[in-house]
C-alpha cells in the first residue's frame, strides 16, 4: 500500500516538473514572439530617428535669453527668418570680367535649379537672390543665397532635407558653371556648415551603430569564447534599441522632447553599451548558478533574482542621473536627459526579458564549447589563489591603507590638471575634424571681406536711441560696420517703436574672440539703455555658453544628490554610499585632468565645447557608479554569510572579471563615436572610454575595496552588518 501511494506521490511530483517546464517553456516562447513584433516595428524606426531631428543651437535657448528675445522680434523686420548661405568665388591672380558675368549668370540660375521633389531653390528663398558683391582685394566675389529657415528641414526625397538638398544643388551648378573657367568656388556660411553637419551625421544611423556592435561581438568572443552568446547579447542591444526608438521616434515628432545629431548618436551608443554591461552581469551569474543546478530553470531563477537588484538600481541611477538634464537651460542637453533615459530603461527591459528568454531555449547548449556542468565550483573558490582577480583580492586584503592611499594619490595627481581643460567654445570651422567645404569657405571668406561678413550681430533698440547705438556700437574694439538702414538713404524700419541695427565684426562671427566682443558690446549698449538687446548668431553662441556655466553649477550637483540616494536606499548604508560617490567624483576629476594634458598637447585640439564638461560628467558618474554598485551588492550579499572583509575579498574576486570585461565593452563602444569627424563626438568618446576604464581597474578595483576592507564593518553604517566583522542575518 506504501508502494502504492509513493508511487502516486512521485507521478504527481513528476507530473508538477513536467507541468512547470511547459509553463516555462510557453513564458519563454511568448517573450520572444513579443520581442520579435516590437524588433519588427522598431527596426524601421531607429532608421527614421534623423527624420525628427532639431540641430539649430537658437531653439534650444530658454526664451528669456536676450538672443531669443531679439530673435523673436527681429522676425518682425521680415516675412520670414533666413538662413543664409554664402557662395564664395575667388581667382588668385584677380576677379576678370568673365568671372563677374559667370557669377551673376550663377545668381540667376540659382532659383531655377530643381529639387526633386517637384519644386526649385526659389520656392524656398525668403527673399530674391541679391546682387554679386566684390572684395575690396578684388579677388573675391560674395553671393549671398537666403533660405526660409522654417523650411529648412522639410524632407524633399529620401529623407534628404532643404537644407542639405539646396547647399548640393548649388555645389552641382559650381562644378558645371564656375569651375570650368578657373576659379575657386564655396558654398559655405551657416547653411553650408549645417548641411556638412548633415553629410558628417549621416554615418549615425549606419556607421556608427555597426562598429560600434562588431567592437562589442569581437570583445564578447573573447570573454565569453563562445560564438553563440554573443550574438545573444548583441540582440539584446538591438531589441532594446528598437524599444527606445519605438518611444523617441514619436516624442521627438510631437516635439515634447528635442532630439538632435548628438544625442541620437549618445542614444545609440548608451544602449548598446548599457544592454552589453546588463548582460554580462547576468550571464556570469547565471553561468555560476548552473555550477550548482541541474535545471536550467532553477538555475535562471537564482541568477535573474540576484541580478536584478544590482542592475534595476544600477539603470535607476543611470536614468535618474540623466533626468537630472531636464533641469538645463539649453533644449539641446535637456533633451539628451529623457532620450538617454528611455535608451537605458529599453536595455534594462531587454536585458531582463529577452536575454533570459534566449538563454533558457538555449539551454547550457549557449555556452558551447564551455558548456557548464554541475560540479559545485564557485567563482569564490579563487580568493588568494593565482587567478588574476585572485591576487588583486589577495593584495586588498593584505595592505587595504597602502593600496587606497596610493590609488587615491595617482587620481589626485591626474586630476592636478583640471583646471587646464579649456571648455570656452570653439568657432564652427574648429568643429569638424575632416577638412570639409564650409570650413575651407569661412577661411577664404575671411581673406576678401570682414569676417563676420553675412553674419551680422542684431541690436534691438528704440527708435528715439537708434543713431546713439549706432555710434556706441561703432566704437566697440571688433566692430567693423554698424547701420540702422538696410540700404544707404533708405531710412530705417520702424516697428512698435523699435529698429533694428545690424553690425558686422571683424573677427569671424562664430569664433570665440567674437563673443568677447559681443560681450564688451552689451555692457556698453547697457549704458545706453537696458531696454537695447543684442543678439544674432554670436549673441546665441555666448548665451549657450553662459547656459552651459549655470547648468554645471545646478545640474551636478543635482546627479550626486540622486546618485548618494539610490546608492544608500540599495545598500542601506550611508557610509558606503558616500564612499562610493566621492570615489567616482575624484575618478571624474582624474580623468577630466588626463583629457586635459591629451587634448592641449597630444591631439592638439582647438578647444571643447562648453556642455562637454557636463556631458562627460553625467556618463562618468552615472555610469561609473555602475561598477561599484556591481561590486558592493556582491560584498553586502557575501558579508551577510561570511563577515564584512572576507566579503569584501570574495565579491572583489568573483565580480572581477565581469566587471572588467563590462568597463571594457562599454569604454569600446563609446570609442565607436570617434568614427564620426565631429570633434564633440571624439572628445566625448575619449573621455568616456578612458574615464570608464579608470573605473574599472582603479577606482572599483583597488581604491573602493581597500577603503572598504580599512574601514570593515563601519562601511556598512547603520544598518545591522556594521556591528560586528561576522557573518550576521541582516
């Protein structure tokens, strides 16, 4: 009869395995028909990001900027805002007569060329195009060629725009019309260069995103040394991607949020390396659990709810720390804040869903040819033993106040250097690291006329104070020509008792000498009147540029207060939590130093654009801070059983090397940015990718274990594991 009911008893134990492997195996097959609809519909949409992007710096300025103010105004003085473009033609030896008819047969053809889309250039033009202005050097000629900026990014075919269809229509009639006969032609000005903006972005959408997953599946090969893993991870990204894309893409259309060139290519980037770093996480532990299970299933339970803690707060803090940005002034970086946030929580989704859903169908068949067996070998066997995390852990436990000190000392003496970073703006010539036509074009405009040719400052003023800010302007060091008509005898448009005076510099409107000079031409135009504005192209570059010094004033700030909170919520204690964020604010420090002495004296760059001190911030801390959290979630979880400093020895040697290789991928593919001729983009890849990988082998290895391990217990203050160095049931 015994027999009888144990046998009963193990059908149904048997029956209950085989009922809980279908449900797992059903929960496993609906995941990825779900990923497989949302990669389906997301797909298409990260190629039509670029369709939805904002990339002119003055709607990004809060609208109590003076710039905005004049800007709003100055609309008034015109049918509609122009965006210009300069066509600049120049023979050496001097401008013939043939050159002037070529130019002005080039002028009337202009209008007339054909867009594809049905319509010509002069459907587009505020304004017919003026006349063929010579140099005084006579070896120039000056075509001006306003477009309706408000047009500008209409899409004519292909997702090709105005702005970048007009400027290659115009480069097309060059080389037909102008070329043939010897002179040297340009199409530069703010048109021009935002349309080689357009060519140098145009590697987004493709370039950018395949090497920055071949650097990853070549990095993934030798961690995992696996074939078929990797392509797991890399789908994961791309699944997360396509997520985020499927709720940028409408936002961004709906302009609830901005997104621009940078933060598109920020987004890819921050997706493919956050997804990877999830990734990783989860599969070692994963992979450490099948040690230990015979079930798949059993094993994906214990690794997924371990993991989960470590990465959902390590994304919080990402997420959170970019949220921070909606506090900027400037539309560019406060759009960057939920666009990175919505990349992030699209890898954490799918690095919590899809992945474990691939692994499971996979079964250990995935980690081929190391498929793991159950032999009860745990990572924290290596502690003291010759592995290289072994040692590391070894030497932290051996001298904890040597190690701290002399890392905390390198960082101190790397970030000596800090102050030498210059980040005061760069002129648009300085922004490509390619030689492109605008560039070359703004420097030969520069040798035949005034610099600020073309791009005049616009001063907002009463009409009674009109003639008097004529004359102040006239005498500020850096102006060259200041007038309140738009033509000689033609007296000036009055509107609600207002005038608009345009003053050309002598130094190139978009370099940083002319914003000095804008700046000494408030405070004189102040003395006038505080009802005179300044603004134009210059004014905005130099109000972005104050924007930026108030938005590192408030915003840091801001990202630490966050960070100490997720991090002392997750860890219960505030004495880790103040470690860890003063840890990375010191590696932020040491890394800004080293970008300083390689930026000025072994790249030789101009300069750096004021938000990328900012920038760099925000992924440094943010994403540096992951490493820790990584590391101190092991410690906690192994102080609980084997006491504060043998934890701290234990987490230290277990999560060495996943944390190495996830500082690694995510320093390689935001290395990947570089691929792209835009000097932001390279300063900020060089900045990321070093700074991370200070993270990984300094900061998290040996400078936070130390100070943990010197301070034992105290570091978990005041939650219970701070009582006693002893294993506790906290």
């Amino acid at each position: 009869m015994n027999q009888q009911y144990g046998g009963v008893e193990q059908q149904q134990r048997a029956g209950r395995r085989t009922g809980g492997r279908w449900a797992w195996r059903a929960a496993v097959a609906a995941v990825l028909i779900g990923w497989l609809v949302v990669g389906s519909l997301g797909g298409p949409t990260v190629g039509r990001l670029s369709e939805v992007q904002e990339n002119d710096n003055a709607n990004f300025l809060p609208q109590q900027a003076e710039s905005t103010l004049v800007a709003d105004q100055a609309a008034k003085f015109t049918d509609s805002e122009s965006l210009p473009y300069f066509v600049l033609i120049e023979r050496d030896s001097g401008i013939t007569g043939e050159d002037l008819a070529k130019a002005k047969e080039f002028l009337t053809a202009v209008p007339k060329l054909e867009l594809g889309n049905g319509k010509t250039i002069g459907d587009y033009l505020v304004a017919p195009a003026q006349q063929v202005v010579p140099s005084q050097d006579k070896q120039a000629l000056l075509v001006t060629v306003e477009l309706d900026q408000n047009r500008a990014d209409e899409v004519v075919t292909e997702g090709e725009t105005v702005l970048f269809v007009v400027a290659e229509k115009m480069r097309e009639e060059i080389r037909e019309v102008l070329t043939p006969t010897g002179v040297q032609a340009y199409v530069t000005g703010p048109g021009g260069v935002f349309a080689d903006f357009v060519v140098a972005f145009s590697g987004i959408d493709g370039i950018l995103l395949g090497v920055a997953l071949a650097v990853v599946f070549v990095i993934l090969l030798i961690v995992y040394r696996s074939p078929i893993l990797p392509i797991a991870v890399l789908f994961t990204a791309l699944f997360g991607l396509a997520l985020a894309a499927l709720v940028v893409y409408p936002l961004a259309d709906a302009n609830v949020i901005e997104l621009n060139g940078q933060s598109q290519g920020i987004l890819f980037i921050l997706v493919v390396g956050a997804a990877t770093d999830y990734a990783l996480l989860l599969v070692s532990r994963y992979k450490e659990e099948l040690h230990d299970f015979e079930s798949k299933y059993a094993a994906m339970r214990v690794a997924w709810r371990a993991s989960i803690e470590p990465i959902a707060a390590s994304a919080a803090t990402v997420i959170l720390g970019l949220l921070c940005l909606l506090l900027s002034e400037l539309g560019s970086t406060k759009g960057l804040g939920p666009v990175g946030a919505i990349g992030i929580a699209g890898a954490l989704v799918s690095a919590m869903t899809f992945l474990p859903a691939v692994l499971l169908a996979f079964g250990r068949r995935i980690f081929w040819p190391s498929i793991p067996r159950v032999d009860h070998v745990h990572a924290r066997d290596q502690v003291g033993g010759r592995k290289l995390w072994g040692r590391v852990s070894g030497l932290v436990g051996r001298s904890p106040r040597k190690v701290w000190a002399l890392s905390a000392l390198a960082l101190l003496l790397c970030g000596a250097f800090l102050p030498t970073f210059k980040a005061s703006g760069i002129s648009q010539d300085e922004l490509f690291l390619d030689k492109v036509e605008s560039v070359t074009g703004q420097e030969e405009l520069a040798k035949h006329f005034d610099a600020g040719a073309g791009t005049p400052v616009q001063i907002l003023t009463p009409v009674d104070q009109a003639a008097q800010v004529v004359q102040t302007a006239m005498k500020v060091d850096g102006v060259g020509t200041a007038t309140a008509s738009a033509a000689p005898g033609v007296p000036p448009k009055v509107v609600e008792g207002k005038v608009l005076v345009q003053a050309t510099l002598k130094v190139a409107a978009d370099s940083p000498e002319a914003t000095e000079v804008v700046e000494h031409l408030r405070t004189e135009l102040d003395q006038v009147s505080p009802d005179v504005l300044v603004g134009g192209n210059t004014a905005i570059n130099l109000d972005v540029l104050n924007a930026s010094e108030r938005d590192l004033r408030v915003i840091i700030p801001a990202i630490l207060a966050v960070i100490f909170l997720v991090l002392m919520v997750l860890l219960r204690s505030v004495v880790a939590a103040l470690l860890l964020v003063v840890a990375n604010v010191i590696s932020f420090g040491a890394t800004v130093g080293v970008s300083a002495l390689m930026f000025n004296h072994v790249f030789d760059f101009p300069g750096a654009d004021p938000s990328i001190p900012l920038y760099a911030f925000v992924f440094l801390v943010a994403l540096g801070i992951d490493y820790s959290i990584f590391l101190m979630t092991r410690v906690r979880e192994e102080s609980i059983e084997q006491g504060t400093r043998p934890g701290i020895l234990i987490g230290l040697a277990v999560t060495g090397g996943v944390i190495t290789s996830a500082g690694v991928v995510l320093a390689a593919t935001f290395s990947a940015l570089a691929v792209l001729p835009i000097l932001f983009l390279v300063q900020i890849a060089f900045m990321v990718a070093f700074g991370v990988l200070l993270d990984t082998t300094v900061v998290r290895s040996l400078l936070v274990p130390a100070l943990a391990h010197d301070l034992g217990p105290r570091v978990w203050w005041p939650s219970k594991l701070a009582k006693a160095d002893q294993p506790t049931q906290a």
